[in-house]
C-alpha cells in the first residue's frame, strides 16, 4: 500500500465519519435535547446552590482559586 491509497482510504474515513455526525446532529430524535440544551443558559437555578458551596459551613467562606495562599500575612 502506498502513500496515496493510504490518504485517499483516511480522506475517504473522514467524509464517511462528517456525514455520520452531521446526520446525528440534525436528526429528529437529536432536536429536543439540542433544544433543552439551548435553553440552559436562561434556566433558573436561584434555588440550586452552587457545588462548591454544598460542603463549606454556612459561617465560613469557601475557598476560591484566587484566595489560596498564605492567610497569615
């Protein structure tokens, strides 16, 4: 096998692989999720505490990225 069959067979992989995506991309049984996907950006989550929150006691703050140095300065 020389070079060239052997990028007209990994050409020819990923045309077959696009058009596999693209079908299951914009298949019908695929748009409710996409569309509850869509949404999530303006769901409301006001009642939901944030992950990093669940385990820190109500009187402390919890650590962020940015305050995880010394404390003792």
């Amino acid at each position: 096998m020389d070079t060239g069959t052997f990028r007209g067979l990994i050409t020819l992989f990923l045309i077959i692989a696009f058009i596999g995506i693209f079908v299951w991309s914009y298949s019908k049984r695929r748009k409710p999720d996409f569309d509850e996907a869509a949404n999530l950006p303006f769901a409301d989550d006001s009642d939901k505490q944030p992950a990093s929150d669940q385990h820190a006691s109500p009187d402390r703050e919890a650590d962020s990225r940015h305050d995880r140095g010394d404390k003792n300065r």
